[in-house]
C-alpha cells in the first residue's frame, strides 16, 4: 500500500531565535513544491516566531512536549490550548531523550498523548529498544510494551491523527544506523503488532517513521523499504541543505 512520505525534523534544543527564523524561511521557499507531508519540532521559545514563518505553508509546526494536563497550576508546562493558540498543530511526544534524560514513564507519556489527540493535536509517538535491549533479543518485545502503553485508551479513530516514530536509541545523534533491512524489520514488526492492536486498516494506514541517524547519504536506502514511511530526523534537520535532500526523496 502507497503511504505519503512524513518527514520531519526534530530541532531539539538548537538555535537562537535569528537562526530558527532563518532555517523557517529556508524551508518554506525550498520545499513549497513538495509533494511530501512536512514538519518541524521547534522549541518552545521559538514557536510562536516560526508560527508567523510557516503560516499557510505546507510544512506542519510541531511541538516537542507538552503537558498531560490542561491550563492551571503547573509551573514551567506548557499546555495543548496554548500550543494550538500560536498554530502549533502537532506534538512530539516519547522521545528516548524525555525517556532516559528525563525519566518519563510510559504512563505519563500515554497521559500526554491522550490529551494531545482529544485536544485537536497530531501526535508523533516515539519508541525504540537500547543496545543492550537489542544485544538481549528484546527489540521487539520493547517495541511492543511500548506501543501498547502509549497508545492505551487512544482509538482506532484516533490513530489518524497518530505517526509512529521508531527510534533505536543506539543509533540516535551516535551516527550509528540499523541497515535498511533491520530496520524494515522492526517497521513490519510494528506495523504488525498495530494491526493486533487495532484492526488491518489502522495498520496499513498509519505512517512509520525511522529515526536513527537518518541523512542525505541513507534516507533513499531506508525510504524504499516497503514498512518506513518517512523520517524524525534530528542532526541533519538542523540546516537545510542536509534536511532538504531528506524532504525530497519521492518527489
């Protein structure tokens, strides 16, 4: 089944605020015909300057957390209503970074996806095994537990609005990347264990991203397996003569 490419860059915590506007820019003129779907993962200071920038443009303006809960007494969060009010429309969210850095639980991360997709927002979920997971054999077996904890309670209808983010946390900014063929693997794996999940449909139609270390020089390679969809790029994301080749494959 034909699926549209998703690419999207995560910023993570790069740029100042001239850089971001400049990258914004960059993006919007470079890929303004393309026939990919398009977002960027801006951090939070920045989104509401590069709002103004991707306003009516085909690249999506993605978040890169946000709170499980709605506006009140929490300081230093940032909520779903908020980020709709600047013209965010899609959040990251079980990124292994707020994982392991942070020390998200799977509990919360599902909390946040359920209030991210009953507030109008796409969610991008991220999940991946770390080397000593995939050393033991237990890639799949993570994978799994991980998919069905973040996506408890979230409905077939809903996962229209889900993208699913496979990330091996050993190959993430380690310039290390699974071959194609491991990765096309655990993509079928996935797409698998959705359709168990849910039903063929939900399966067949949701987008699989790769996003270990993908670049200009792999992405054609990883992008023609028949299971990845597209790409959460980080590093190469960060420039646009890295990220624009990546945007283009297919096009």
């Amino acid at each position: 089944m034909a699926r549209q490419y998703y690419i999207a860059g995560n910023w993570k915590m790069n740029k100042n605020k001239a850089e971001a506007l400049d990258l914004a820019k960059g993006l919007v003129e470079a890929l303004k015909d393309g026939k990919n779907k398009y977002m960027i993962g801006v951090p939070y200071v920045y989104l509401d300057a590069v709002a103004q920038v991707v306003k009516g443009s085909n690249i999506l303006l993605g978040a890169q957390d946000v709170a499980s809960t709605g506006n009140g007494a929490h300081t230093g969060e940032v909520s779903c209503a908020m980020l709709k009010d600047i013209g965010c429309g899609c959040v990251i969210l079980g990124h292994s970074e707020r994982r392991h850095e942070i020390g998200e639980s799977d509990e919360l991360i599902n909390k946040k996806v359920r209030k991210a997709l009953n507030s109008g927002l796409e969610v991008d979920l991220c999940i991946g095994e770390l080397l000593s997971e995939r050393e033991a054999g237990e890639a799949e077996q993570v994978c799994a537990f991980q998919l069905s904890a973040g996506l408890a309670g979230v409905t077939a209808e809903q996962m229209k609005n889900v993208t699913i983010a496979y990330e091996p946390v050993w190959a993430i900014g380690t310039g290390k990347t699974a071959t194609p063929e491991d990765a096309q693997a655990i993509h079928k794996f996935i797409r698998g264990y959705i359709a168990k999940l849910y039903n063929q449909e939900v399966a067949d139609n949701v987008i699989i991203q790769y996003g270990g270390s993908m670049n200009q020089g792999n992405c054609e390679q990883l992008l023609a397996q028949p299971d990845i969809d597209g790409g959460l790029i980080g590093g190469a994301s960060l420039k646009a003569e890295t990220f624009v080749p990546i945007c283009s494959v297919g096009c």
